[in-house]
C-alpha cells in the first residue's frame, strides 16, 4: 500500500504483454516477491499455443517458498531463488523489473541491464518500474513531500515513515529519470518509452 497505483501499472503492463509474445520463449520476472504479476502474465496467457515459460526469480528464499505454495499445479510456471546479477537466460519475449533495481548497488546496475538486454530476443520488451529521483533539489523536495503525504492518507504514521527512511539508508539508490534512460540505452535499447509516471514512481517500456 506504500506504492501509488500498484495494482495499476501491473494492468497496464499485462495490457502490453500481449503485444511481446513469441514462440517457444520465456518470460522473466525479476525480484518477483510473491509472484503477484508473473502469476497474472501466467493466468492471461497459459492457454496460448506458443509454448511460453514463466520464471520467477528473487534473492530472498521466503518469498521463492510463498510462490511455489500458491502455485504448485501451474505448468510451465516456476520460480527460482537466485541472485540477480547471477542470471543469463537466453530466448526471453519480456522480462520484467518492479521495484527490484532501485536495490541494486549503482556500480552493479549497468551490468545487470547489459544482461537484461542480451538475454531478451529481437523484438522483445523489458518492463522496467522504478523509484525515481526528482531532475534537481527543488523537484526532489517537491516528489518527497508529496510521497510523505501520500503515505500518511494511507495510513502510515509520521513515525513508520521515518523508520522506513533509516531502515532504506544505504539500501534503496534510485536513479533519475535521465539516470535510467542511461542505463537502458548505453546497454543497447533505443526504442524506449516513459509509460507510467505518478510523482517518484516511473515506468519503462524498453524493447529490443
């Protein structure tokens, strides 16, 4: 509930999945914490004949269990415990990314989405949300105070929020806008477009 528009911007994309599907490939979900969203992609699109697979990958071996139990009979769908900056996966149609860079050490970052890009097929779509900083000082007070607000209407109070801060130190490393649209394209994407923006919350579509 701390992210604007959650359920929102998995909509928008399962949308978008429909235009990047290709035979006999993968599609991968990056940091997939519960498997929400590669669940959804797998309910949408199981029934295809394009003999498609669903893999979730993520650091963090409780949320890799929660996954397999909610989803023990699914074909084709499975789900890893792995490193992010361990995978190198061939033949992928989409690969998706929410919230998950932000938490890569920024001198790691350029790496990971090098990979990213070799791993996807020609035509294929990288589905990129992140945590965005503000272009100078003013706009990051602005998005930052704007943020703070929006977590009080949802609930949380002044000193949960302040406790997340400190627990975030060292941690979370958002990238500009500019600063993504960097990475994306000195990796090798060239049509990239901004496609979700709700004040320090973005969304990329990047294909190959």
């Amino acid at each position: 509930k701390s992210v604007p528009l959650y359920g929102e911007t998995h909509n928008l994309f399962l949308n978008l999945s429909d235009f990047f599907l290709q035979n006999n490939s993968t599609i991968l979900d990056l940091g997939c914490s519960t498997g929400t969203f590669l669940t959804k992609l797998y309910r949408r699109h199981k029934d295809n004949n394009k003999n498609i697979k669903f893999i979730g990958i993520d650091s963090v071996d409780e949320m890799i269990k929660t996954c397999k139990k909610r989803n023990k009979k699914s074909k084709r769908l499975s789900f890893l415990k792995k490193d992010i900056d361990k995978i190198n996966l061939k033949k992928c149609c989409i690969i998706s990314s929410f919230y998950t860079i932000q938490f890569i050490s920024p001198k790691k970052r350029q790496q990971i989405i090098n990979k990213i890009y070799s791993s996807l097929n020609w035509g294929g779509a990288f589905f990129f949300v992140e945590k965005v900083r503000g272009s100078d000082a003013r706009f990051q007070d602005i998005l930052n105070q704007v943020y703070i607000e929006y977590k009080l209407s949802q609930g949380y109070s002044a000193n949960e929020i302040i406790s997340k801060g400190r627990s975030l130190k060292g941690i979370l490393e958002p990238f500009s806008t500019k600063g993504n649209l960097d990475l994306l394209r000195r990796a090798g994407f060239k049509d990239i477009n901004s496609i979700f923006k709700y004040a320090c919350f973005e969304g990329f579509l990047a294909i190959k």
